[in-house]
C-alpha cells in the first residue's frame, strides 16, 4: 500500500514530540540525584511541558494511559517536594511503574485507520438520546391512551386498532434506528388510513386529537432534526464519498376542518 504523505509527516512530527519527552525525562531524572531543588523543579516542569506537548499532538482518545500517570505524579511532586522528603522516591516510583509503557510505545496510526469501523448504531444512539424523540414518543402514547380510555369511541375494533399502535410504539421506540423508524411511520401511516378526522368527530376528542397532532408534527421535526446531525457527524468522520443519509418526511395526514388555534 503507497504510504500517504500526510500521514508520515505527522507520525514524524509525534515522534520528534515523544522523543523531546524523553530527552526531557532522562534530564529530570539526572537532577534527582543532586540536591539543586530548583533544578529538579524546573526539569520536572520541563517535562511536564513536553507531556504537554506530546497530547496536543493527538487527539484526546488517543493517548496512552502511561502519560496522566507521569503528568498527575509530576505536577503533584512540583507543589510537594518543599515539604515532603519522600516525593523524589515517590516519582521515581512511578516513572518505573510506566517506564515498561515508555519503552514500548509506538506510534502508528496510518495501519489502523482503515480498520477502525464507523459504528452507525452508536452514532444514531447518541443523537437519538440528546434529542426529543423519547419524550414526544412517551407523550404520544399518553395522549392516544387517553383517546382509548375516553369512552368515546364506540368502535371496538377502532379501540383494538389503537391499543395495538400504542403496544408497537412502546415495544420500538427506544430501539434501534429501525425500530424508532418503523414505529414512526407505522404511526404515521396509522393515521393515514385510520384518519384523525374520524376522532375529531367525537366532541368529547376534539382537544386531545388536537394535541396528538402537535406531538406528531413535532415528532417529525426532531426526527429530521436527528438525520441531519447524522448526516454531519458522517461528513466530519469521514472526508471521502460516503452514501448520505437522506430523510423525506412523510405528509401529516391533514385535518378536515381547520384546526383550532393553539
């Protein structure tokens, strides 16, 4: 496989940071042993910095383990080592609890890249939880339960029909995007050939039919709403051609006579 270009340079660039660090340590560790305490100070600062350094190079989740071990032990024996004799033992301690991980660390992100999976389920879960849905999705089921408790509705299997959308969106609403979906559209396909008209007829549904139209209008709105920061997250994840997303709601079935105001 060609190399790329752009890669290399930054694993070079990484690995003029990394040995900075350690060019930085060894110095630290040299001072440890005299009694100069403002040298080992700023050695120990010095390499702190280059820790610093060293993450700001990558991204958060990449960094190992081994460098908020080193960094948190530093900055503590920077503030401790006035009044504690034992910090110097205490650090050392812990660069020869991580030295194992020093030693070994490598940097090779271009191998892996190409493996790593986009995990589009995660994705979906993460919008779907910081979005509308469920909430709307639950007042949904609450305004149609009331519809079926009403007593109004002298249609037994009108009342069937109902209970049995109302069992469909609890049992798929919190599910994958398949379900969350098909629980949407069998909802709004429901009303499409069930018709709400034939609920408002009851004068006794008028106000609750009104507020199952609300829900479901705003239901529409935060599912495009979730699409399209999909459909971003996939763009900023990957910069190559990548099939998109597209979300076409489907039409409200429409009131038969004009609908209160708000």
């Amino acid at each position: 496989m060609a190399k790329n270009e752009s890669v290399e340079f930054f694993l070079r660039f990484l690995r003029e940071r990394f040995n900075a660090f350690r060019q930085a340590l060894t110095l630290f560790l040299q001072m440890l042993a005299l009694d100069d305490r403002t040298k080992k100070v700023e050695t120990a600062k010095a390499v702190v910095a280059r820790l610093d350094d060293l993450k700001r190079a990558m991204s958060t989740k990449d960094h190992p383990g081994w460098i908020a071990t080193l960094e948190q032990k530093l900055q503590w024996y920077v503030k401790a080592v006035a009044a504690q004799p034992e910090a110097g033992l205490q650090v050392i301690q812990t660069i020869l609890s991580v030295n194992s991980e020093i030693e070994k660390q490598t940097w090779d992100f271009a191998g892996s890249s190409a493996n790593v999976a986009i995990d589009f389920a995660a994705i979906y879960q993460e919008y779907y939880r910081e979005s509308r849905v469920p909430e709307l999705f639950d007042e949904l089921v609450k305004q149609l339960q009331e519809i079926v408790d009403s007593g109004e509705i002298d249609s037994l299997q009108a009342i069937k029909a109902l209970e049995k959308l109302i069992v469909t969106i609890k049992r798929n609403a919190r599910g994958d995007f398949f379900s969350t979906r098909g629980a949407w559209e069998f909802t709004q396909l429901f009303f499409k050939n069930y018709g709400l008209e034939l609920l408002e007829n009851a004068p006794g549904l008028k106000h609750v039919v009104k507020a199952v139209r609300k829900t479901m209008s705003e239901l529409d709105l935060e599912f495009a709403q979730v699409h399209d920061q999909i459909r971003k997250r996939l763009t900023d994840v990957s910069k190559s051609d990548l099939p998109i997303l597209q979300y076409k709601p489907l039409a409200l079935p429409a009131p038969k006579d004009k609908p209160e105001d708000a």
